[in-house]
C-alpha cells in the first residue's frame, strides 16, 4: 500500500485519541506519548468506561427499577459478588487494551486487508464483507471457547477464573469481562485474524471490538429474550451451570451443528442451580 493511503488509518486513529484523550485527561499526560501508547491508552480509557457505565446502567434497571421483574429478588447477586468482578476485570483490562492497540498498529502498517473509507468499496460489498467478518468471528470465538474447556491446563489456569461465576445468583452483568487476561484477549483474537482474511472496515473493526464488552455483559445477565438464533443469557447461563454446553458467541448456529446446544427451559435451570 502506498504511504498515503495507509496515512489516512494514522490519521483517523489519531484523531479517535484526541477525542477520548483530549476530553478527559490533561494534554501534559498524553500529547508527548508516542502514537502506539497514546492508542493503548486511549483504549484502555474508553474500555474502562465502557464497561463500567454499561454494566452499571444495567444493573441498576434490572436490579433496582425493575426489581423482581426479570430477576427474582434471591437471585440478585450481592454486592460484594460484583464488586469482585469488577476487580477481576480491572485487573485485565490493561491487557484487555492491547489487543486493539496491536490491531491498529498492524492495520496502519499496512500488514491487513483493512480499508478506511466506505467508498473503498462500496455499500453491498461493505455488508458482503461485514458479513464473513462476523461469520469468522463467530465460528472463532465458539472453537478457542470450546478449547478452553477442553483443554485441561487452559482451563484450570486461565478460563477457570470466569467460571467461579456458576450460579444465577453470582453471575451480573459485570462478570462479562471477569476474566484471566490472557483468556480475554484469546476468545477476542479471532476479530484479530479476520483482519488478515478479509477487507475489514477500520472503524467497523474497533467498534466490534468494544462491543464485545456491551455484549458480554447482556449475555451473563440471565435474563432470557428469547430471540433465535441469538445467544442469548439464558443459553449462557447454561453453560456457566454445566461447563460443557452453549460455547457459541452472538448466536446459538455453531453449538446446534457441532452438537454442544443445550436450550433452556425452566425446569433445567433450576435442576442445574
């Protein structure tokens, strides 16, 4: 790729860390920062918001103004419960930082098959791409799961660190990002190599990124919505009671034809809490 058009990758991300840097932190502590730490500080910032104002926000309606409507009151977990997940998830999150941080990196190097402006390609083929993008993630995320499940040592030392969240009563929306760091940005790397596999939206990319932390929260909420083919928290849920069930990401396809779907119904959730 020419200098010019990988310039333009340059530019947008620097202008996503004047945004976000620029607005809530004093230009001594960034400006002089080079480009690579300005962006992982930039998304360490705007995960760390992120997840906190959206888990928040949603704890706060189903716990609190929609108490006992969705969650039964001996459901709710406690306080402290979430709490922990937060710390859990601090902890990670400036590992969890990096991930996009190196994506862009790769992508303004010119090592990707990233495209900047919509008129790149045009519209049909945007959705075309956007599609097979998601499709790689989904079929990804479901498999790397799946192995740290199956993989005695990945589980004992990295994934098993989410899963003390067992119950209803312990998972909360912000047990979504309470992971090991090193099993968060795995199950997030296959946003990464569909980079490398087709032409991928620079914005697009890093919004799916940060997506993920709306999404992780909504499905460990365990509120059922019943949407197929979603995955919704109530076929989560599952998994975090048998372990060997409902690996699947945004929808509920890859368990169905691998034979890992256990879909829910009342009885089978009690019988599991």
């Amino acid at each position: 790729m020419e200098n010019g058009y990988l310039r333009l990758f340059v530019e947008e991300t620097s202008m996503y860390n004047r945004i976000v840097l620029g607005s809530m932190l004093p230009a001594k502590m960034w400006i002089s920062l080079p480009h690579f730490l300005q962006s992982w500080l930039r998304n360490y910032v705007g995960g760390v918001l992120l997840y906190l104002l959206s888990s928040s926000l949603w704890c706060f309606y189903i716990y609190y103004l929609k108490r006992n409507v969705y969650i039964p009151k001996d459901l709710i977990p406690s306080r402290k419960a979430m709490l922990l997940q937060i710390v859990v998830a601090m902890k990670a999150m400036p590992w969890y930082s990096l991930l996009p941080t190196v994506s862009e990196y790769m992508i303004e190097n010119g090592w990707t098959r990233c495209f900047p402006l919509f008129s790149d390609v045009g519209l049909m083929a945007y959705l075309g791409y956007l599609l097979t993008y998601l499709i790689i993630v989904e079929v990804g995320i479901y498999w790397m799961h799946r192995e740290l499940h199956d993989i005695k040592l990945l589980y004992k030392y990295l994934h098993a660190t989410h899963h003390i969240y067992n119950k209803q009563n312990t998972l909360s929306p912000f047990a979504g990002l309470a992971f090991h760091p090193i099993d968060g940005i795995l199950q997030a790397v296959p946003h990464v190599v569909a980079l490398f596999l087709v032409p991928s939206h620079l914005t697009t990319h890093i919004a799916l990124l940060f997506l993920e932390a709306i999404w992780t929260a909504n499905i460990h909420d365990c509120i059922d919505g019943k949407i197929w083919p979603v995955m919704g928290a109530a076929y989560h849920t599952i998994h975090h009671t048998t372990y060997r069930h409902n690996y699947g990401h945004y929808t509920i396809l890859m368990d169905w034809f691998f034979g890992t779907l256990r879909n829910p119904s009342s009885d089978e959730l009690k019988k599991d809490i």
